[in-house]
C-alpha cells in the first residue's frame, strides 16, 4: 500500500498556519467566555472614579489655563538658491525631528526647570510640511512630483494655575529650540563648505595639468564653486536660528460642573469596559485549546467531527463513535484505533472499543516508543479524541500528523467533555 504523504502534510501546514494566525471566531467567543473580566474591569474603574471624585474633589474644583504660542522658523539658508545651491542639500545634524525628540526627552525638561525653577511641563508639536504635485508631470516614466509647500511651524502649550508658571518655561523652551537649530544647520553647511573646498582643491590641481582647450571649462568649474562656498560661508555668519511668534492663546478650564459626576463615572465605566474587552481579547488570543468542532475543521477541509459537533461523552456519543468503527470496517479496515490526546480519555475510549466485541482494536493515550507499531499498522481505522478545553490546537494537529504517517485511515476526530 502506498502512503500519501503529501495529505500528511497538508495537516501539518494547517497547523502552521492555525497556531500562527488570529482567529477572530474564537477571540469572539473567548470574550463572551470570559464576560467577568470586562465586568470586573469595570467595576474596578468605577471603584477609582468614585476614590478620584471623592478623595480630590478640592484639586477637581481648581481652574487652570491653558497658554499656547505658535512659531514659525525663519529659513535663513532659502537665499542660496540664487547661486544655485539647493537649501534643501543643506542636512541639517541632528534633523529637526531628532531635535523635537531632544526637546521632548526627560533631560531636557528637568534642566529648564531647574533654570527656571519652576516645575510646570511645557508640551511641543511641529507641524509637517504640505506637498503639493508639481504641474509636470513626467507620464513617459509614469513618475509624479512632489513640491514642499509651507513652512512648519512650532507648538508650545503649556497648562498652569497663571502666566507666572508658563510663561517662562515657554520662553525657555523657544531659546532652546533655536539654539538646536542654529548648532544642527551650522554643522550642515560646515559639512557644504568642507565639501566645496575638496572640489576646488581638485578642479584646481586638473587645472595646473589640463590642456589650452580644457583649462577654460576646469577654470569655470573652480569659479562656480569658489562662489558657491563663499556664498555658504556668507550664509554660515548669518544663522541665528530664529524663530517669528506666529500666535499665541489661553483658554480656561477646570472646575466642578453640574454633570460632573455622571461624566466621571461615565468616563470610567468606558475606561474599564475597553481595558476589560483588551485583557478578555488577549486571553482569547494566546487560548489555544480546542473547544468547538469548526476549531477541528479550522486544521484542514479534510477532518471530520465524528459524533455530536458540541463537547460530550455519554451513551449517545459513544454509540456514534462506534458505528464510525464499523463505517471504517466495511472500509477494508481489519482493525480499530482509538488515540486519546488526555489520559482521562482512555476510559471512554475502551468503553467504545467494547460495544464493537468482534472487531480487534486498542487505545493509545501517550505517543511513545512502545506505541510507535501500532501506530505504523495501515489496516487501522483511527478515531483521535479531543478532550474540549484541554487539548489544544497544537497537540491535535501533531497527533494527527504522527497517526496518518504510517497510513492509517482517519475515521475523524471526536470532542469528549
């Protein structure tokens, strides 16, 4: 008899890709499973809503200001354009998102308020630039162009009980974003210079060694470059990093309102239903125990759930499982085989071998050496029991790859509560 082994591995690549993926289905019904977590959470959350309200009811009663200033950065290197430079060659270390997150860090904020003595936090965002699609379009290449458009813009906020708590710890924070930019953009044209000095000390040396006919197109070429970095040069002793103050605005908020309470507690009751869905999603998801039959089916189109499709193990299932033994002996299989993947399977397992007296068969509960020539026998029909909630996923498909290896007929797979 010749042994398929390509439908063995089909069993095998379902188990791939059944423990790899997300199953929805089951997180869905992991959730409902597990209904008390999500009301836990929420309990709990109420729980801290009501301490919050109760033990900081002064502090809820406090009004604070919000003050906000918009700036705008001066692009002090757009001048170069007019030599030919492009200011956007001009890299500017660190970049000014790696500034941002400088700004941002926890050094930062702890030596400003240490200057300002102050312990307010100040909160910055800068703006992207826009792009906008250029009017020539290259449709041979199918390529579009992107023009920046714009100019990005620097937001303080800050949120304090008055100015006095603010508004110095913005002006700190702007003197310090200038000063990065002025540092990051100088390094980028101290890089522009340096290039422009090798270039010309190259295009001079092919000068000194060019022919009459060469020396005029190498001389044109020092002389662009010579501009080009004095105009670098020129731009260098101008950067200040400045940035123009845009807008600026405060507004109120705070205090205890009328509905306070319902919308604390609304708040909170939000709050723990949504951790309480994350936490019963999550314990769904790394759940891989088997508990429904289409969780069976889900491990290849080509498994059958013998007996009721819903976890039980009483009279009606086991006449079921039995009839499927005899099924497979009309089959041409001379031999039954039951495979428990739990232990307590075993004696539900003999109790279906025994309503078929006249057909030989055996239970296997542990895939171990000595079971190993039972299983290698390719006259048996295979029933393999899934113990619902303690055989997982894994298990089964493994189970299943080692009991068809040697041939054997699946009869299917039986779900025993």
């Amino acid at each position: 008899m010749v042994v398929n082994h390509a439908d063995n591995l089909k069993v095998v690549n379902s188990l791939t890709t059944e423990i790899s993926s997300i199953d929805l289905r089951s997180a869905l019904f992991g959730v409902g499973r597990r209904w008390w977590v999500v009301a836990s959470c929420i309990v709990i959350a109420l729980i801290l809503g009501y301490g919050q309200k109760s033990g900081f009811s002064s502090s809820q009663n406090d009004k604070f200001t919000a003050f906000q200033k918009v700036y705008e950065p001066v692009i002090e290197t757009d001048e170069l354009g007019i030599v030919k430079v492009e200011p956007s060659s001009i890299v500017p270390v660190p970049s000014f998102d790696n500034q941002l997150e400088i700004l941002r860090s926890p050094e930062t904020l702890q030596r400003i308020q240490e200057q300002t003595g102050l312990d307010t936090v100040v909160e910055i965002t800068r703006s992207e630039p826009k792009f906008t699609i250029v009017n020539t379009i290259d449709q041979l290449n199918n390529n579009v162009s992107f023009l920046a458009t714009g100019t990005p813009s620097y937001t303080f906020r800050c949120i304090g009980t008055s100015a006095d708590v603010c508004e110095p710890m913005i002006t700190a924070f702007v003197a310090e974003t200038e000063k990065l930019r002025k540092e990051s953009i100088l390094v980028g044209l101290d890089s522009g210079i340096a290039l422009l000095n090798g270039l010309i000390e190259q295009e001079s040396a092919n000068l000194a060694t060019a022919s009459s006919e060469e020396r005029s197109a190498h001389t044109a070429q020092v002389v662009d470059l010579t501009v080009k970095r004095n105009a670098l040069t020129t731009a260098r002793d101008q950067i200040t990093g400045k940035m123009l103050l845009i807008s600026e605005d405060s507004w109120g908020f705070g205090g205890q309102s009328s509905d306070g309470a319902a919308s604390t507690y609304g708040f909170a009751a939000s709050v723990g239903l949504i951790i309480g869905l994350l936490i019963a999603l999550q314990l769904a998801a790394i759940d891989r125990r088997v508990r429904y039959a289409w969780q069976i089916q889900r491990l290849g189109a080509e498994l059958h759930v013998l007996g009721s499709p819903f976890p039980r193990s009483d009279e009606a299932q086991r006449v079921a499982l039995a009839s499927a033994l005899r099924a497979g002996r009309e089959q041409g299989r001379t031999s039954s085989l039951i495979v428990a993947t739990d232990p307590s399977l075993t004696p539900f397992a003999q109790q279906v071998l025994g309503m078929n007296p006249d057909m030989p068969g055996s239970v296997i509960s542990t895939i171990d050496q000595g079971s190993l020539p039972e299983l290698a026998r390719n006259t048996n029909g295979v029933i393999v029991l899934a113990k619902a909630g303690v055989t997982t996923r894994r298990d089964l498909a493994e189970t299943l790859g080692l009991v068809t290896s040697g041939g054997a007929h699946l009869l299917g797979v039986a779900l025993i509560d």
